[in-house]
C-alpha cells in the first residue's frame, strides 16, 4: 500500500504499475486480472474498529461512530486535502471556454432551474471537488477517477449546509470525503457518511450528465463553465491516469469482495438505483442500443445514450481518450402522458408524437418541441466500484427488467 507526500509523487509510482500491468496483460498466456486482496496489507491485520493509521492525528472525526469496517479503508497516496477542493469556484462563458476546451472533452453537467453549468473533467481530474451554488441550490460536484464516478450532490443535511474536502482515503477504490463542519466522513460512490457524528446519513444525488463539451455548448450557450483560475497551479489537459480505463486492467488499491460475474472489473457502466433497487447498463450494450426501455420495478424508464464523448483516463490528454459516449436516464412520459422511445434514422424519436429528442431529454423538434423529460440520477462507474457498493445490481441483459 502506498503512503505519498502528494498525488503528483503517487502519479510517478502508479504510471510504473501502469506499464508492468499493461505489459503483462500483453502476453497471451496472462489471465485478465481480477480484483482481489492484498494479502500482507497491514488494513487487514488491524482491529475492525481502530481509525485508519495517521487519521486521528489529521482529523478531530469521532471515529468511535462508523458503519464500515475500517479495515476496508485505504491510503491513496496524499494526506488530507493533499488534493484540494475548489472552494471558490470562477465560471466563464461557453464562448471562452471554446479556447481550451475540445469538441468531445467530457464535461459533468448540472442543471438547477434555467441555469446550466459545464464542469470540466480536466479540472475534476486533479481537485475531485467543486463546493458550489447553482440556481441558489448548494452542490458539490465530484469526480473519483479510479471509479470513473461523476457524482453531483446536495450539500444540505439536516438544515446544515456542508462543504466537503479529501481525506486522501479510499474504500474499495472510491474516494472519501470529508465535511468540514463535522469532519464525519462520506462515501462518494454513495452519498452516506460512514464514519463521525454523521454517520448514516446520507447526501440526497442531483441529476448530472457526463458529456462532451460540444454537446453543452450547443444546448446551453448561455451557460457557465468552471474556469481553470482556481488557484492552483495544475497540469490541466493532462490525464494522470494514463491507461488507466483498459477493460483487461484490475482496479487499484482496491481491497473488496471479487467482483460479480457477468462484466469485466474495468467495464464502464451506467447506473440507476430507484426504489432500493439497482441496475447497470453496460455501455457496449447501450451504444448498440442508442436506446433503452426498462422497468426498475414498478416503476418505468428510459436511458439515452450518444456518442461524441471521449474517456478522461485513456489517452496522454483528458480530450483525446477513445470514444465512449454518453448516457442519462430519464421518466418516460409528458404531462401525464406516458411516451414510448425509439431510435431510428439518427435521431431519437417518440412513437406517440413523433417529436426527436436529445440526450438531454429535450424535444427538438415536432409537437412536444421545447419540452423536457424528468431526469433520472444515474451515474457511470466502472462495474468492480459499484457492484462493490450494491453487489444485488441486475445487469441490463438487453430486454426490460431482464
């Protein structure tokens, strides 16, 4: 396990096991690795309940109040704030944002009223956090690279607004947060705080599309984009995770139960969790699909998916990883009006009206021109972070509720 001084030193050390782990996976007689436990790491010889090593030096916690084991929780590399949140977000325009920004660059979307915001994943890649405030709504919009998690939540709990910062902690690979007025400790993957005086509760999800930046221009010039001012002096356009997304790669530091059968650990996937219930569609399916009609429950849904998006963890830069696409789950109806969705002649389109739509859930064009569909939360993950999480998931096996 390693212990870092700073992410940029833990960077040097991971582009190492990067190349040893690509190389192997480049010999035909190599198995696809699997995650699985590190067998001497000291986490799994500790008590169950004793704080990880060195955080109740960093943090005033109440770590006698937690719901996990602390066995499971992990050194990533920096200490505390080691990769520091953004506090004191600046925006520019879209028109400006067009100098560094290119076409098929992820970006994490938020919506709240008639203000839109562009959040870049080159920025999200190097801080994790962005403590805002769209449309007077308190958010915090997060992004776990080792989970590929783009993950946007209220930050109100109990009356309270909260701002989160890094622990320099993971649990089975998926970022830790921090509140800064209690000092409890949140899963990202989840929303639940898992350790201090908060514990159990959780963080409600905000609607939030991982998309390409051209996609945001387009349907939202006036919006806002968060500017690279922050601050800091980061490497911006660089992805320090180079590689990293490949299918045949086991997650790191990752310390959880192997992951479930019928996806690799590395799969991206899009995920939806409604009603205490969970399912994951796989991108290689959605993008065949372009859409999908499903039921998770009782309860119907639709998820878009569209192509113009690049990995943020593939290439040397954020903006030139291999495409993707991407998804955004939505409430099938209008009005009371229950809509059936299909794809064809490259456009997505409703049977009972015949208006097209886009991945943002906005009518283009026919007569439910300039309405929009109710956003579901869903989130990507790579498959080995959420079945870790919600190992009940149904995979999407290509029919409704199958």
């Amino acid at each position: 396990m390693l212990h870092l001084t700073s992410r940029r030193t833990w960077i040097a050390a991971f582009g190492s096991i990067l190349l040893a782990s690509c190389q192997s996976a480049a010999n035909p007689a190599s198995p696809t690795p699997r995650p699985t436990a590190i067998e001497a790491s000291p986490s799994l010889n500790a008590p169950p309940a004793l704080p990880p090593a060195g955080a109740e030096a960093e943090f005033r916690t109440d770590f006698s109040r937690h719901s996990v084991d602390y066995r499971e929780i992990l050194s990533g590399g920096p200490p505390k704030n080691g990769i520091p949140a953004i506090d004191d977000p600046a925006y520019v325009s879209v028109d400006e944002a067009e100098e560094w920004l290119a076409p098929q660059e992820p970006v994490i979307v938020v919506e709240v009223g008639d203000q839109a915001r562009a959040y870049p994943i080159q920025i999200l890649i190097w801080h994790e956090i962005v403590n805002d405030q769209l449309g007077g709504l308190p958010l915090s919009v997060t992004f776990c690279p080792l989970c590929n998690t783009g993950i946007a939540f209220e930050r109100t709990v109990d009356g309270r607004v909260l701002d989160f910062g890094t622990t320099g902690r993971l649990r089975y690979s998926n970022l830790i947060m921090y509140d800064r007025q209690t000092e409890s400790w949140w899963q990202q993957a989840t929303g639940e705080a898992i350790a201090g005086e908060l514990t159990g509760k959780n963080l409600a999800l905000f609607p939030a599309t991982m998309i390409g930046w051209s996609e945001f221009a387009e349907a939202y010039p006036e919006g806002t984009v968060l500017t690279r001012e922050t601050g800091y002096d980061r490497n911006y356009g660089r992805n320090p995770y180079l590689g990293y997304d490949d299918i045949t790669r086991s997650p790191f530091l990752y310390e959880g139960p192997l992951t479930p059968d019928g996806l690799p650990a590395m799969a991206r996937v899009f995920t939806v969790d409604r009603g205490g219930q969970a399912v994951a569609y796989p991108y290689d399916r959605l993008e065949q699909a372009r859409v999908v009609r499903d039921r998770l429950g009782d309860q119907p849904l639709v998820v878009f998916w569209q192509p113009g998006t690049a990995s943020a963890l593939d290439g040397a830069f954020v903006s030139t990883g291999r495409e993707v696409g991407a998804a955004a789950a939505y409430v099938p109806e209008h009005a009371g009006q229950a809509l059936t969705f299909e794809w064809g002649d490259g456009q997505i389109r409703d049977q009972e009206t015949g208006s097209t739509w886009d991945v943002f859930g906005a009518a283009l064009q026919g007569p439910l021109m300039g309405t929009r569909l109710q956003p579901i939360v869903g989130v990507n993950h790579f498959w080995f972070s959420w079945a870790a999480f919600r190992p009940d998931t149904r995979i999407y096996s290509g029919k409704p509720g199958g």
